[in-house]
C-alpha cells in the first residue's frame, strides 16, 4: 500500500508535485478522473489521498472528471479515509454562488451575485446588480466563458448564439463588475497550506480573465512552453504578471484563513482585488491551486517542498 494517491485530471500541473514528491522518497500513486471507474467494494488504495482536480476540467474534455471525482471523494470519505481538499472542499470550490453566500454571512465584502438557469428569470432580477456586470459559469474554470456585459439584451444574445456556455451544469451567474487594473492595484492572490499563508502575490493582466498561476499555463518571464488548453478568443494583449507581494495586509490575511476554515481547504487560494474607491473585495476561493515556484522562491522557498512537508506530516498521522 502507497503512503498517498494524488487525484487529479491533469498531468501537467502535477509534474513540479510528483518530482518533489519523488525527490523525497514518498511512496504515492495516481488517480486520473479522465478514466475512471470504482465500485462500493473497492478498498482504499492509501490511508491518505490528496484531491488536485479542478472545476475547469470540463474545458479539457474531462467534463465527467468533476462529478466522478466528488463521487469517489464522497466514498472514500464515507469509509473514513482522510482526503486532503475532499468533497466538502470540492464542493464549496465548484459553486460561485455558495462562495457568495458563505462570504455574505461571514460579513466579508464580495461581488453581489445572482445564480440563473433562465435568461428570463435574470432579466427579472438583473437590476439588482446593474451594468456592467460579468457573466460566468457558477463552476467556475481557470476564468474560460467569462464575459464583461454591459446589458441584458447582451446576456440574451450571447446565450442564444453560443448555447454550449450553458455547460457543463447549466447553471451562470451574474456578478457585480469591479474595475481593478489601474496602476497600484490589481487581483491579490493568497497562497494557503495547513491554514497558514504560504505566500502572497499581486496579478497584473490587461483585463483577461485567465489568471491561472501556473507555469505551465502562463511561463512569464521564466519562459517555456504554455500547456494551458483554455482558449482565449480574443487573445489577450499581454500574459498576466505575477509578482511577490510581502505587503499583504493582516486584515486580509485573517479572511483568507476563515474562508479556508468555512471552506474545509487544506490547501487553497484566495483572490481579492482593490478597487479605486478603497474597497477590498474577495472574489474567488480556489480548492486547486497551482502554486508558481518563482514568486514562491522570492520569499526564500520551494512551495512544492512545503507542501510535500505537509503531506509527510498527514501520512505519519494516518499510519499512526
């Protein structure tokens, strides 16, 4: 029996996890959502598992990777098998519009959403967010059929001509457009593990909503070939920048590790961004998050190091 089996839906991300892992003698294996089967007689293949699967795999063609992979998190949880960033993880991750509700109840400042399944209904509602607003699928996916409307016969048109946005759930939201991208501010990024932040950084892009942090999807100035596979039509005019920001305020830190609590996240990001008029609003809760090695190493550490320490610390607790 391994020590760990990692569940996730796409290799790439995975590799700098998998070197560390192996660097470090752990003894792990792997379960791919792509493919994948398991019955209510099947017995765990290790005492831990740590989930790595992303809502956006339906961008991929993984579209059945999410639901099986809550399944099969849901069952192995259900015979007591401690999985790091389970169901109750993947869950919250998967909705933006419980996001939403866990931050409204916690008092933090959000984006006011409302979740659709009919253009009609919106329309009944709509002036409660106003225009501009953004339109997003409510499970989310690395910023992909995002769209900045500027009015509802806008919503109408772009969801009777492009009908596949509706997917994978057939469930949108439209949320409150906060403008962000002047000079000084930007998209803060928190980087969690075990509840305490790991890092933080400042994201700069031109307005693109595909700010996923890794190297294999955004090289940056490290260079490389981008593995990505989210299109982006149109292209945007620059890759995102990630940069090292020491200066997270206390305060923000402090509702970053009370949504990870709320949000049952071993391991997670938080985004909030800066607004003109001061306001300091949380946006996103990522269960799967990518960490970026170079922003990491400014602060003096290998995030994938730290988070092997982690995963070491739970397989000596779960072999007792």
């Amino acid at each position: 029996m391994p020590d760990l089996v990692v569940i996730h839906e796409h290799p790439e991300w995975q590799k700098p996890l998998f070197e560390a892992l192996k660097a470090r003698g752990v003894d792990y294996a792997v379960q791919d959502l792509k493919s994948a089967a398991f019955s209510e007689v099947d017995q765990p293949l290790a005492p831990l598992y740590f989930n790595q699967a992303s809502p956006s795999a339906y961008l991929r063609g993984n579209t059945r990777a999410v639901p099986l992979g809550l399944a099969f998190m849901t069952d192995l949880e259900a015979q007591g098998v401690r999985v790091l960033n389970g169901a109750k993880a993947f869950r919250f991750e998967l909705s933006k519009i419980a996001q939403a509700r866990a931050m409204q109840r916690l008092g933090i400042d959000h984006p006011r959403s409302i979740a659709f399944n009919d253009v009609r209904a919106l329309a009944a509602r709509a002036h409660e967010i106003g225009f501009p607003a953004i339109l997003k699928p409510d499970q989310g996916g690395s910023g992909a059929r995002m769209y900045k409307v500027e009015s509802m016969a806008e919503v109408e048109y772009i969801l009777s001509t492009q009908p596949e946005l509706w997917l994978p759930d057939n469930l949108l939201v439209l949320q409150e457009y906060l403008p962000h991208d002047a000079p000084g501010r930007g998209i803060l990024r928190m980087e969690f593990l075990g509840g305490e932040l790991l890092y933080a950084m400042r994201v700069r892009s031109d307005g693109a909503f595909n700010l996923c942090p890794s190297e294999v999807c955004h090289p940056g100035e490290e260079g490389g070939e981008s593995f990505c596979e989210l299109p982006t039509a149109p292209p945007p005019k620059m890759a995102p920048v990630f940069e090292p920001f020491p200066e997270v305020p206390a305060e923000a830190v402090a509702i970053g590790k009370k949504l990870c609590e709320i949000g049952h996240l071993d391991v997670g990001g938080i985004e909030y961004l800066e607004t003109a008029d001061g306001r300091r609003v949380f946006y996103d809760i990522n269960a799967n998050s990518n960490l970026r090695r170079p922003v990491a190493e400014a602060f003096g550490f290998d995030p994938f190091e730290r988070v092997v320490d982690f995963l070491q610390g739970h397989i000596a607790r779960v072999r007792g």
